[in-house]
C-alpha cells in the first residue's frame, strides 16, 4: 500500500506569485497541442496554416476555459458555487469539467471554422489527436494536487494508495493515472494510429468520441462519484451519465461519415 507523496501544489513562487502545477499541467498541454498540430502540418495532414493554428488554439483555451469551469458550476457543484459565486472565477485552484470544457470547445471550434471559411468537422477531426495528451496532462495535475482520488481498493493491490485529502487513510485506486493511461495515452495512440490513412470527415471525431466516452465510462468505475446534480451515485456516476451520449453521437458520425463518403 502506498501513500500520496503530497505535492505542493505550488511549483514555483516568482515573489509574491505562486505558479500552481495544475496551471503548469494546462500550459503543457497547450505547449503539446501546438507541437503536434505543427507536425502534422509538415506532414501535408492538416487543413490549417502555422499562422492558423496559433489562432484556433487561442479559441481552444477560451472553449476549454469558460465551458471546463462552467461545466464544474453546472454538472458538478451547483451548490457550492451558488453559496461562493466569487469562487467561479478561481480557476486556478482547480476544478474543471472536461465535458464543459469539451462543448466550449466544440462551440468554439464551430465559431474559428466559420471564421476560416472550413467545415466544422475538418476542423474536430484534425484537433482530436492533438487533445488526449493534453487531457493526460491535466490528469497529471490532478494526481499532483491529490484531488479526484479513487474509491476504495482492496490493500492487497500493489498500486493501492492512501490520499490523506479524502479525509481517511484507507487504501484507494489512484483513479487519476488510470484516467492518464486510458483517456490520455491510449486515446492518443488509437488516434494518431487511425489517422495514418486518410479517414472520411467526421470520422476521426466519432471515433475520439466513442474512445472517450467509452475510456471514461470504465475509469469512472474506480473513482470515487463525484455528488454531481444527481447526487452521489455508485452505480452510475454523472461522469458516466454525462459519457453516454459522447459514445451514442460517436457511432452516429462514425455512420453518417461512412455513407455520405459511399453516396
């Protein structure tokens, strides 16, 4: 049995600023995410510039931000929030949504297309192996603050982890670096692999759907539930709930690309 090293959460103290690892965890998956998007436009497989692409990550982050902690507000913590509604805008002490943050980018990426003069979907299907591994990142981050820890784990697993923050010392799945292999590594690796070969439109973005939702839908079964607008459930957590139809709407695009292509 382990025991959470206990990071500090603060990195780095430039005077009297405190450069967080959360905050650390989301410039690296930026960082990722221009690195890979150039890459792919050496390699002739991007529908953007370089110049292009520094513009469409700039609305990425404002998707990622207002939707991720709106998301948190919403999906999350209502309560919590509706009692300190100053607390919204500390998004630098953590707690964001990814399916906020997703729609905010979906929303934003609908917005940059139109503006670009491209189809929305061109647009997803060439972000979408450039976001796994800045999820891993953020994941990362999560296990560094000793936040979104696991349920209870049988003291026999070797990796089983005591995380003083969950307020008892009993033995938990580190559920953050299950989310980093499956959602961030896996993902990332199934769809860098799937996009080798050219792919009708849409289709990389139903399959980053299906692998997400599918990848969340089983980690969200070693993580302790979040109480959510359903409450706290342990059959169906609201990460699962709020998984569901990415998985649905995934196989709906993965059909709809492959018969428009076959029309």
């Amino acid at each position: 049995m382990l025991l959470h090293p206990q990071f500090d959460p603060v990195a780095i103290y430039l005077g009297p600023v405190a450069i967080r690892w959360y905050g650390l965890m989301y410039l690296l998956a930026f960082l990722q995410f221009i690195a890979l998007g150039r890459l792919r436009i050496r390699q002739k497989l991007a529908p953007v510039s370089a110049e292009q692409l520094d513009d469409l990550l700039f609305y990425g982050v404002l998707g990622v931000v207002l939707g991720g902690r709106l998301g948190q507000v919403l999906f999350y913590e209502p309560g919590y929030y509706l009692a300190n509604p100053l607390e919204i805008l500390a998004v630098w002490k953590g707690g964001m949504s990814f399916h906020g943050g997703f729609l905010g980018v979906l929303l934003a990426m609908m917005l940059w297309a139109k503006k670009a003069g491209l189809r929305w979907l061109t647009v997803t299907d060439f972000i979408a192996p450039l976001v796994p591994l800045g999820l891993a990142a953020g994941r990362v981050g999560n296990f560094i603050n000793g936040e979104l820890w696991g349920r209870l784990a049988d003291p026999s697993l070797p990796w089983a982890m005591v995380f003083p923050q969950s307020g008892s010392l009993e033995p938990r799945h580190p559920s953050q670096l299950y989310h980093v292999g499956l959602e961030g590594l896996a993902l990332f690796a199934l769809l860098w692999l799937w996009t080798a070969k050219p792919r009708p439109t849409g289709a990389t973005s139903g399959v980053f759907l299906i692998g997400y939702g599918a990848f969340r839908f089983i980690t969200e079964f070693f993580r302790e539930p979040d109480h959510g607008i359903f409450g706290q459930s342990y059959t169906v957590s609201m990460g699962q709930w709020l998984s569901l139809p990415m998985v649905l709407a995934g196989v709906a695009l993965l059909v709809y690309a492959y018969r428009r292509k076959s029309l």
